[in-house]
C-alpha cells in the first residue's frame, strides 16, 4: 500500500517510521473492533478463539466473518475506525513531515491496510504517508473485510508473529539508500527488532510504560540508535519528533 510524492528522491531524506495502534492512535484497533460490537461477546470469547488461531491476523480474519454474518456491512465497519483520534500532536507532526522537502513517513503496523487507511483518512492525514506497511485487507463484494498476512519470514526474535517481522521491513527500506537518518516511533515488542536494525546516527522513540521501552532498557548494550522514552500524548514528544526535521 503505497502514496505517491513528488518530492526530490535524489537527495537523502529523513525517514520517520510509525507503528500505529498505541503510537499513532491509543488504541489497539483490533481490540477496537472486537468492543464496537458487544452483541457478540467477541471480548469473553478471545481466549477460545486464540486457541483455535495460533495467528492473531487469522483469528481476526474469522472475527471479521463473524461480524459480517451479524449483519455488519462495510460502512458501519469504516464508520467505528473514523472514530478514533490520533494521539496528542501526532497529526501536526505527520503533517508537518508531509510539507518538509527532506522528510518522509511510512507506517509498520500489524493491524491492517483498511483500518489504518481509514483513520487517517478520517484525521486528515492520509496524504501525509509515503507507505503503509501493513496486513493486506480488502472488502469482498459481500462486504466482508477479508484479511491476509503481509508477508513470511525466518525471523527467530519474531517467531511468534508468523505473519510480519518489522526488522525485515526496515532493513528492506532503509537497504534502498534513499534515507540518511531514521526514526522509528513504536510501543510494542514487536517494534524491538526493527529497532536493532537501526545505526548510531538514528534515533528510536518509544512510548514510556509500554513493553518496547522495557526490552530497550534491559538490552541497552546492544542497542545502537538513541533512545527517547516518553509519553506519547505529551507535547515534549511532538517537539521531539520535529526537532528531528533537517533545517533547509
């Protein structure tokens, strides 16, 4: 899932990598999803289904069936995700990033194209993302969201996530050549292992009381970008992510 810029590729720009539930927004847009539609008890009824699904992704595949076999069709599905806010200044950053000659933002997200999309759409900030990293979803002519994993990898430190590893996903961006300085901005565990691609001359920005910020602190002898540890919500965090804009 890709936006198309016009901005100058042959001089090296700033990257600024989100991860989106519990970064861009502050919510995990699944768990979102599962609350939106209480009928069905999808929230009492997670433990069952995760022993059925060794995937989350799969597991939320078969919720989306459920929920469409409720009667739920596309524009109540669109209509919960425009619901969600953005957190703090995130909005003002993306934008700021998308009006900035040498920057550029990509999302990494284990959550799905159609959530993603939509809330920033719905923020006004759709247009302010180069890529979208993230499972592929789509809905069927029924209406059904459908569902499917965005890659496999060999990944050992993501063994547990079989359907996204966002290491391989950083290394295959920043591989490119096109980026002289990244930052990546996660909360989550699985924002670890893209953060230990990263060079001293980067920075890693990590939500304060979320699991990210723990690994790093335990692994900080392997750890080579910066690391910031803040609260997302607050508007140090909007300064910082700006300070880190290259002056023209």
């Amino acid at each position: 899932f890709k936006m198309a810029f016009g901005k100058d590729v042959s001089t090296p720009r700033v990257l600024f990598a989100f991860d989106f539930d519990r970064t861009l927004i502050d919510e995990n847009s699944d768990a979102w999803i599962l609350r939106c539609v209480p009928e069905l008890q999808l929230q009492e009824r997670v433990k069952d289904l995760r022993r059925e699904f060794s995937c989350w992704l799969d597991m939320m595949h078969h919720v989306m069936k459920l929920i469409h076999e409720s009667g739920c069709g596309k524009e109540r599905i669109l209509d919960w995700m425009k619901k969600l806010s953005l957190i703090g200044g995130m909005g003002n950053v993306l934008c700021q990033i998308r009006d900035h000659p040498l920057a550029e933002a990509i999302i990494a997200s284990d959550a799905n194209t159609v959530f993603i999309s939509t809330v920033l759409e719905a923020n006004g900030c759709l247009d302010c993302v180069k890529e979208i990293h993230s499972n592929p979803a789509r809905f069927e002519q029924s209406e059904q969201l459908m569902l499917s994993r965005y890659h496999s990898h060999t990944c050992v430190r993501c063994a547990k996530n079989v359907n996204m590893c966002k290491g391989t996903i950083m290394r295959d961006v920043i591989a490119k050549g096109e980026y002289s300085q990244v930052i990546y901005i996660g909360d989550g565990t699985n924002d670890l292992c893209p953060s230990l691609q990263l060079s001293s001359n980067d920075h890693v920005v990590a939500r304060e009381g979320r699991s990210l910020a723990k690994h790093l602190r335990k692994m900080s002898a392997e750890v080579k970008p910066q690391i910031h540890v803040v609260d997302f919500a607050s508007q140090d965090t909007e300064s910082l992510l700006i300070s880190f804009l290259p002056h023209v």
